[in-house]
C-alpha cells in the first residue's frame, strides 16, 4: 500500500464512499432487474390465457 500520508483518510473514505454507491446502484440495478422481469412473466401467462 502506498504511503498517502496526510491525505489517507479522505483518500480511503473517497473509495469507500464510491465502493458503497457503486454497491447501491448494483442492487438497485438487479433489483429493478427482478421486478421486470416477473412483470414480464406475469403478462406472458395472462397473454397465453386468453389466446
């Protein structure tokens, strides 16, 4: 690991801080993923219950 002197906190925190909202764009992105999904699923049985 580098030596960031002074600046090593604000430096990990910056990486942290983006690590966390990388991992909550992830999970919203997979989680809004799931959601369309079933919709889609969803409207394929009804579409196949009618026809």
């Amino acid at each position: 690991m580098p030596d960031l002197g002074k600046y090593a906190f604000d430096v990990l925190a910056s990486y942290g801080a983006s690590l966390l909202l990388l991992g909550g764009l992830l999970a919203l992105t997979l989680g809004r993923g799931a959601k369309v999904r079933q919709d889609m699923h969803k409207m394929e049985q009804r579409s196949k219950s009618r026809g």
